[in-house]
C-alpha cells in the first residue's frame, strides 16, 4: 500500500572493515547478536532481551515497522500520526545512543518523508523518502543523525512545544562531508544524548584523549567524524554538561 510515512535510513558505520578484519564467525556469533538486542530495545521499548532475538521477534512489535538488510537497517511508520512520526526518531535516537559504547557497530541516521510503498511479506520499500534519508545519511560527517528537510516539514510543531522532552529533536549545524543543495538548510538533528547516562568524557581510546597526529594522517575520516560527534555531545548533553559544572 503507498501512504505517507516517516522513513529512517540507518547505516552501520565501518561494517565493511568490520567484516574484513574480523573472523565472521565473530561477527556473526557475537557481535551483531548483541547488536540485534539494541534495535530490539530500540524498537519495542521494552526490557533488555537476553538472548538474541530473531528478525520475527525484531518485528513483532506496533511501535516502527522494521527492515534490515545487511548493513543498513530502514525503520518506518506504520500510519501517518504525530505519535508514530515521534516514535520513529525515538526509536533511531535510541539505536544511536545505545550503539556507541560498541566500536564496531555505530550508526549514522537520516530520517525522511513521504509516499512509501510497503509490501512487507515480500520484503519490498520503495519511495522517494528511502533515496532522500538515504543520501542524507551518506554524506554526514559524524556519528548520528539529521532530519531531511521532507521530515523537518513534518515536524508538529505544537507538540514539540508542549512536550519538549518527549522528542528527540535539537536543532544544531549538521556536519556534512560535502556541499549539498537539497541539504544545505537541514538544523534538525536526532538528539541520541537524552539516552540516560553518567558522566562521559567521550575519549578517543583508552591510551588518548585526543586522537594524535599519526591518527590524524592515517584516519582522517575517522577522526573528523569523531571531532563532529564529541562536539555535539559537549554541545548538547544534560547529563555531562552538568558535571563539566
């Protein structure tokens, strides 16, 4: 059926280096198990499963419609309300959040608008909204994710005013790797850190702070997008900013 949706593109960061440089054994025996367990959580709201659970169980769920192809995962609506257009950027904010205390398998979003057609029993997404959130979310520079300007019209504004911790929008300079026209106006980012947390200085790695000069010339990619998404944490987190106090 084709209806308006809000549609998420959700890419795991480095999954080709992540296959490449690991035993698949691992990969697929331990960490993409536990990664199930995040968009588990990140979908159903629910208690943290204990065992892996399986695309069925992944789905088995009214809150976001769910679809997952190797390294890209696509959340959608299931009807065209405020609640549901909510729940989809909850739903990504959590994936966000949740995936970055495991290095292999965060995520960088998008999150778009418009006429989906969806035909789950044969596996089929198709609409401009996919190709809009996807092209979005592949020219970030940063661990996170951004509203396109076809979701930031839907916004309900009134709702958001009301009831401003309920969304997981901040507006805030999204960190683009190239000039874009159709995106040179997107401010509304996912905002992952009101996942609750403690104190976290977000480190480089555990021998540094700051990433050095090596790092710089051999992963500059890596670093910028690790400069994009501290800064944003410092810029934006509740919880951290008030022991930086």
């Amino acid at each position: 059926m084709i209806t308006n949706r809000t549609v998420a593109v959700c890419d795991i960061l480095g999954f080709r280096n992540l296959v490449l440089t690991h035993q698949l054994n691992a990969v697929v025996e331990r960490i993409l198990p536990f990664f199930s367990k995040i968009l588990h959580h990140s979908t159903h709201q629910g208690e943290f499963p204990l065992t892996p659970p399986s695309l069925k169980e992944l789905k088995s769920q009214t809150r976001v419609g769910l679809a997952w192809f190797s390294d890209t995962i696509i959340l959608y609506s299931f009807e065209d309300t405020n609640e549901d257009f909510r729940r989809v950027i909850e739903a990504v904010g959590w994936l966000i959040f949740e995936t970055m205390s495991i290095p292999y398998t965060r995520v960088r979003a998008a999150v778009s608008y418009g006429d989906l057609f969806v035909d789950e029993q044969n596996g089929l997404y198709i609409g401009a909204p996919i190709i809009e959130a996807y092209e979005l979310q592949s020219i970030q520079q940063w661990v996170g994710g951004a509203l396109a300007p076809s979701a930031a019209g839907r916004i309900p504004t009134q709702d958001l005013a009301r009831n401003p911790l309920d969304w997981w929008l901040t507006e805030y300079p999204i960190p683009l790797k190239c000039h874009d026209p159709r995106f040179i106006n997107t401010r509304f980012a996912i905002d992952w850190t009101k996942g609750i947390h403690h104190y976290w200085p977000m480190e480089w790695s555990d021998k540094s702070k700051e990433p050095t000069d090596e790092d710089k010339v051999q992963q500059p990619d890596v670093v910028a997008k690790w400069i994009n998404t501290r800064d944003f944490h410092l810029a934006k987190c509740y919880y951290c900013s008030k022991q930086q106090r």
